[in-house]
C-alpha cells in the first residue's frame, strides 16, 4: 500500500502513556460485560458500554498530546484519517452539507476514558458518537494479523477507513436508525455495520484521486482488506471463540456480506449505493 507520502492531518490525540482514569458509575462489571460482548457475539463495545452505562456518570476523560506524531504507526493512521477527510469532504459538499471531520483519532495503550465509558484494547478499535472520536490501540494490528489472519497496511487502512464510516453515519442521522440492543441477521446494527463497510470501500475508490496517486491501494492491497472484512464477520467469530455459529446474535454481519459491502463502495464510489437500510438482500 502506497501511503508515506501523504499528507498528514495531526488530527491524532496520542495518549500512549497516559494512565486510565476511573469508570465513573458503569464499573469493571460493565467492561467486563462490554469485553464478553466483543469477543463472543462481535458487538460493538461502544452500543454495549451505552446500555450498561444508562444513566450513570460518564468515565472521567483525558487528554492526550495533539497533533502529528514521530512514529511510524502514529505516522499511518494520521494519513489515512487525512485521507478520509480529503475523500468525504467533496462527497458532503457535492450534497450540499459539509463535512466535519471526527474530534480525533485516539491512539492509545490498554485503556482510556471516552465519552461511552471506558475504552479497552481488547474491545479493537471502535468510533464513540457521544466525543466524535475514533479509539484505537495500536497493538490491535498485531492481533489482526495472529487472531484474524489479516495482514498488511490495506487491512489496517480498512479498519480505520470503517470506523471513520460510522462517523460519517453519525453526522448524517444514520445511527440513530439504529434500535438498541438490537442484533440478529436482518436487524439495524448488522446494517450500520456493512454499511460501514461500504463507506470503507467508498474511500479506497476515491482515495488515489484526492491525494494525486500518495495514498493508493493495488488490487493485491483490495484483497488484503476484503480478508479483513471477512476476518471480523460474525460467523468467523462465532466459530472461532464457539465452534458454532447463531444468526440470531449476529450484530455486524456475515464474512460474506462484509466483503460485499465493502466492493459494492469500493466499484461504485457512491455512498448512495451503500444504503444498507433499504436493501432487501444484505
């Protein structure tokens, strides 16, 4: 993948070595249940760290170092989240709307406080809709590769280029479509989830162009992250961590349907055919 001469954006708050704080009213059983969440059914930590937190107070948040950082890793989500930025920014103009890019990117180690509680490596990365902001751990590139067997900048490109999908979701009203708790093959978060997917594949489409060929992906690079897609699809999960699978607790969609959405974007290049909430086949 073709990326070091990007540009960068600095829209990165690096809070790698920044302690957690406290989890405020939701505590370690919430986590606990939003960890059991994420590796047993898929589901999102944020929707799960929401329901458990109801009413409590929100984790105590922190503030990290702003702006471009000096490593390699820090170095590649800043172009890539740049990237995104420079690709949604006509889409939204184009339908009269402006985009506003997400608070920051949060890198960081083990765990953090968010605006949807308290945020764990081990949740992967996710987008909070309560702050704007994107979560990551940069070691969860490691166990893209070890547990799901993606390898390569391109998947981890996919992970970022989805995560900022759900911010583009959240500015345009799509996740309030979303019921709560909802989960099953058809239901509402499953597609949140692929559409997403689609919105990553908008951005390889439209990626090269907008940064005149420094942020681009070979077709060797699209299949890196279609393996991703179908690394993180519920029946792989299911049947790696339960040997068996249950559409009925499907919450981001099948192997298949996740490497579908994602070409659907990635062949039109239109966000309008992602809508994922009025196809009849996902």
């Amino acid at each position: 993948m073709r990326w070091q001469g990007g540009r960068r954006g600095g829209n990165i708050e690096d809070r790698r070595g920044v302690s957690a704080a406290g989890v405020g009213g939701v505590g370690m059983v919430g986590v606990i249940i939003a960890l059991v969440g994420y590796f047993v059914f898929g589901i999102d930590p944020s929707t799960t760290m929401s329901v458990v937190e109801g009413g409590a107070q929100q984790t105590q948040q922190q503030e990290g170092v702003r702006g471009t950082t000096a490593d390699e890793g820090g170095q590649f989500v800043d172009v890539i989240e740049q990237s995104t930025t420079d690709v949604w920014t006509p889409i939204f103009a184009q339908a009269g709307q402006r985009y506003q890019r997400p608070a920051s990117i949060v890198i960081y180690d083990q765990a953090t406080g968010t605006g949807c509680g308290m945020g764990q490596s081990a949740m992967g990365p996710f987008y909070c809709p309560a702050d704007q902001k994107v979560y990551l751990d940069l070691a969860f590139w490691q166990e893209l590769e070890t547990r799901f067997g993606a390898k390569g900048e391109a998947a981890r490109a996919y992970v970022i280029a989805h995560e900022i999908g759900h911010h583009v979701q959240h500015l345009t009203g799509q996740t309030a479509q979303v019921e709560r708790g909802a989960r099953g093959a058809d239901s509402s978060a499953v597609r949140l989830e692929l559409q997403a997917d689609c919105y990553a594949g908008v951005w390889v489409a439209h990626a090269p162009k907008v940064s005149g060929g420094e942020v681009s992906l070979d077709p060797a690079d699209i299949e890196d992250g279609m393996r991703a897609a179908a690394a993180v699809g519920d029946d792989a999960i299911q049947k790696q961590s339960q040997g068996r699978v249950m559409p009925d607790a499907f919450t981001h969609g099948t192997s298949e349907q996740r490497m579908r959405w994602f070409r659907i974007g990635l062949e039109s290049g239109n966000p309008g055919a992602c809508d994922t909430f009025k196809a009849r086949r996902l």
